[in-house]
C-alpha cells in the first residue's frame, strides 16, 4: 500500500508481479529460492490461492459493501473448462543428459554444462581501451572460470589495445584490420559508463 497525491491505492498482492530487483537481491540465492517458492506456483496451488482469495473477499463486510455499491457479484466456485495439456518436451543437453521439462520445469542449473552442440570460439578478438585494459583482464578471467564449468572451448582471444579510446576512427581502423569471415567473435569494452552512446560504430 502506498499513498500517491493524497489518494491510497490497495494492490492485491495475487495480481501483481514484483519488479525492481536489485543486483544484490538477484545475488541472493536464500532470497531468490523463496521468491521463486511464492511466485512460480504450480497450477493446483495457484488455484487455491484465487479461490481462498475470493473466500476472503466474500466473507469481509467492507468488501461486500464495496461490491453491492458495485453490483458486483463473486462466484463462489470458478468455471471449469476441459482441455488438454499439451507434452512439454525434453531437453537434450550434453554427456546424454536429458531434462524432462513436464517433471522439472525450472532447469537454470541444470544447463550450466556441457550443451548438446557448443561451437567453440576458436578465433575471436577483444577490443579495449588502454585505460580499461583490468577490465578486459576481470573479464577474461571470469569468461575462463565459466568456460571451464561448462567445459566450452574457448581460445585466448587476440587483445587490440585501443591507444586514443575516446577516437572512434582509431576503433574503425583497428576492426577493419582484424575483422576477416574466418572470425567468430569480436568483443568491444567501450570507455565509460555510457560509451555504448558514445560511438556508432
């Protein structure tokens, strides 16, 4: 509940979805798990949870006043309907692994192996300022320990040091010397929080 230019708005926490994450709550395995425990219910639970909300709305004295001003009735019990639920599928992933996604719908753990077929990078370059060159050393250690936990082949990549960073010519260059079809990946750390807006490149 929150108050906005005098007025209160009542959010039903049933029909609403939580945005505005931080980096340190995402970071949060005990905080995601019980997020993830109360958002991504199955649909049996999700249907108790509406018809115990709709209990609680009809047995209220407030809300029942609030619907008759209305003329808003509540259906004590929901329409059925008959369907068919349709086979959610495998996922093949590498070492002959299989996710079977209709017993185990949340798989982000699962995938961080080897997948089914992973080209590796076998010529690649990384583009960096001078300034920025720890960067490029943070990134290319981290890229390495998650190489390694997916069993990715990755090369070193060859590193264009960018001496005038802040000249969008002298990265204009050095691609054109280093961008060839037998290229697989060209990574660039632009200067500043913003350099994504400072070059159009």
């Amino acid at each position: 509940m929150r108050t906005i230019r005098g007025q209160t708005v009542v959010l039903v926490p049933e029909l609403c979805s939580l945005t505005g994450l931080t980096d340190k709550m995402k970071s949060n395995f005990n905080l995601m798990k019980a997020m993830t425990e109360k958002t991504q219910l199955q649909p049996s639970q999700r249907m108790n949870k509406c018809q115990k909300l709709l209990e609680n709305i009809r047995n209220n004295k407030k809300c029942q006043e609030e619907c008759k001003q209305w003329g808003i009735g509540i259906d004590p019990n929901p329409p059925k309907f008959t369907a068919h639920t349709l086979n959610a599928g495998n996922i093949l992933l590498g070492q002959g692994k299989i996710i079977n996604l209709k017993t185990k719908p949340n798989f982000d753990r699962d995938i961080q192996g080897p997948m089914y077929a992973q080209p590796g990078l076998r010529k690649w370059a990384l583009f960096v300022g001078s300034k920025d060159k720890n960067l490029a050393d943070q990134f290319l250690k981290e890229l390495q320990t998650a190489c390694a936990r997916c069993n990715y082949n990755a090369n070193p990549p060859n590193i264009v040091e960018i001496q005038n960073e802040r000249r969008g010519d002298e990265w204009i260059q050095k691609i054109g010397q280093i961008a060839a079809p037998d290229v697989d990946f060209l990574f660039f750390i632009l200067p500043g929080s913003r350099g994504k807006d400072d070059f159009n490149l």
